[in-house]
C-alpha cells in the first residue's frame, strides 16, 4: 500500500508508492554516455575561460597558467552580474531589483575523466575548501544573502561541460526552498528547544534502517520523506548551522563520507547522472545558528517530475527510503 511520508523540517509531504516499486537496475536508462572533444576547462585552454578568482597551485606556478590542482573561475555566461545597486522597485502588484549576484564555477580537477567518485580523497577535499573559500569571501558582500553551491553530474542533471565541476551562486534574496527550510528548523525549534536536524540524526542513528554510512564526523542516510529514489543526505553529527565554520577534521570527514556515498550510489545504480546541493545558512541574514544545521542533499536523475509534481506539490517516490538505505548500505566499493 502507498503511504504519505511528512518532512518535518518544511511540512512537504510525499508519496512513497510502493505499487511503483523499482529496483536498482530499472533506473540506468538515464545514464548518459562519455563525449570527447574540446573541453574549456581543461589544462592548456585557460584563456577560453574568465581569469581564475581562486586556485590551488602547484608550487612555483603563476596565476591562470596550467599547473594547477584546482581552479574558481567566474562563469562565462552568468545568471547575475555582480556589478552595479541592487535597485529595488515596484511595477504596481509586482516587484523587482536589478540582477546583481555572482555566478562562479569550480573546476574541480585538471583530469577530464574525473568525478568526486573517483579522484583521490586529497582533491575532494580541494573542492570542499574551495567551497568554504569562496562563502567565506562571497560573504563579505552586504548585497548577498544567500549563497548557493551546487553540483550538476551528467546531462540528464543538467550539467554542459562534461568535466568534473560545480557551481556557485550568490544571490541578493533568500530562495524559497532555503527560506522555508530555516523558517522550518526555526518554528520546530520554538517549540521543542531543540534543532530538529539533530533530532533527525539521533533517531536514524537509533533506528539504522535508513542510515547508509557514518564516521567520526558525519552520517549518510536516506531521508524519511524522499521526494525521489535513492536521494541521500550527508549531516554532520555535531550541530553547526553554517559551512564557513569547517575545520579541517570536518573537512577531512566530509570528503570521506562524501567519496564512499558517490561509489555506493554508482555501484548500485550504475553511475547515474545526479545533483548535489550544499544547504547552509543564509549570509548578512537573521542568526540561525541556535536552529539551523547545513548539510549535503544528492539526488540521483532518476524519475522526472510530471504533472501531479507540478500541480500539487507533492513528489511520487516509487521506492521507500528503507530499501534505497539497504541496498547503498550493502554496496560492495
């Protein structure tokens, strides 16, 4: 029988159909398949890109030349330009500002062939600084309240460079989806004193039926109320509200649980295109510290969102958290 699951952070509910039950192996037709030819973000072509904001070096090397472990490179074509006044205005009922942001890409790795899944625990953990690097200095504009990292794997998730690397965007408002999650954490811990996250952590460290790894820092499960099949969050155990704050343990942690969970979504699913998202605390905002707790959303391209999605809200997930948790958390990598 299907079931109606509540997320209890932001009251969305979803359909959990167990009727459309689906294994592992009925989801690897959204697999895309390798392209070769000219790729901008590979060494030897950093003229064709904008001149690099960040970089890991190798020693000796100078700026925008190709030794490098790791590049931050404004995007060519940005969604907002960082340029210029907010301007805030009115058109009768509606409003809007001028679209100032900044829109950045990490180039994670100088290899063509490599993905977080695979390159040495060293250079994921060059991405996760580099993340922290650039919220930090991001943050530093009063114009932003918000910055939004996130990740496109694979065509079919959106991505058009086929070479390994994720994107930055810094934002003058606090989205929808990230306002209700800190509205949300908020109202629950008004009346339990308590942040909800770590609550959350607690019982499925408790239950384990959902969890699909942990270490010493962080935990990898399935959450109770998926919008899609086999979508994975990682949570750091210890309650911290924003990303800016990771210490070099956290990092090291993260790039561990974050590796393991990648191998374990692509042996079961046959190295399927996803999205990752970074969720933290919104920046120059209310303080959230007390409440809110970030932590990594990956969501596998496995369905699409129809008609019913768009008209109700609601998500249909044909599998339950319970197996997607068992079947990454049996996964021989």
């Amino acid at each position: 029988m299907s079931e109606l699951r509540k997320d209890p952070i932001v009251d969305r509910w979803v359909i959990i159909s167990r009727e459309r039950g689906k294994r592992p192996s009925e989801f690897s037709s959204l697999k895309q398949e390798k392209k070769s030819g000219f790729c901008p973000f590979c060494p030897g072509n950093e003229d064709v890109v904008p001149p690099e904001i960040l970089a890991y070096r190798q020693p000796g090397s100078q700026s925008n030349d190709s030794n490098w472990r790791l590049r931050v490179v404004p995007n060519k074509f940005p969604a907002l330009h960082i340029e210029g006044d907010l301007v805030r205005q009115g058109d009768g009922v509606y409003d809007m500002m001028n679209g100032i942001g900044a829109h950045e890409v990490v180039i994670e790795s100088p290899d063509h062939l490599a993905t977080l899944s695979t390159m040495p625990i060293e250079a994921v953990e060059d991405v996760l600084w580099a993340y922290r690097d650039r919220i930090r200095d991001l943050a530093g504009d009063e114009r932003f309240r918000y910055i939004l990292v996130f990740k496109n794997q694979g065509q079919a998730a959106g991505a058009t460079v086929e070479h390994s690397h994720s994107q930055i965007i810094a934002l003058p408002i606090v989205p929808k989806r990230a306002k209700e999650e800190v509205e949300g954490a908020k109202k629950y811990y008004d009346y339990k004193e308590r942040c909800a996250f770590c609550d959350i952590i607690q019982q499925e460290i408790n239950q384990g039926v959902r969890m699909v790894s942990e270490n010493h820092e962080f935990i990898a499960v399935c959450p109770y109320a998926p919008r899609f099949p086999f979508e994975t969050w990682i949570l750091p155990k210890r309650h911290t509200h924003d990303y800016q704050t990771n210490s070099k343990n956290m990092i090291e942690g993260l790039a561990l649980i974050l590796s393991d969970t990648l191998k374990r979504l692509n042996r079961v699913l046959d190295t399927p295109p996803y999205n990752f998202i970074l969720h933290t605390a919104p920046v120059n905002y209310q303080d959230t510290s007390s409440y809110y707790h970030w932590h990594i959303e990956i969501i596998p391209k496995l369905t699409r969102v129809a008609g019913f999605e768009w008209g109700s809200g609601f998500y249909i997930n044909p599998t339950p958290p319970e197996e997607s948790a068992k079947f990454l958390r049996e996964a021989k990598i």
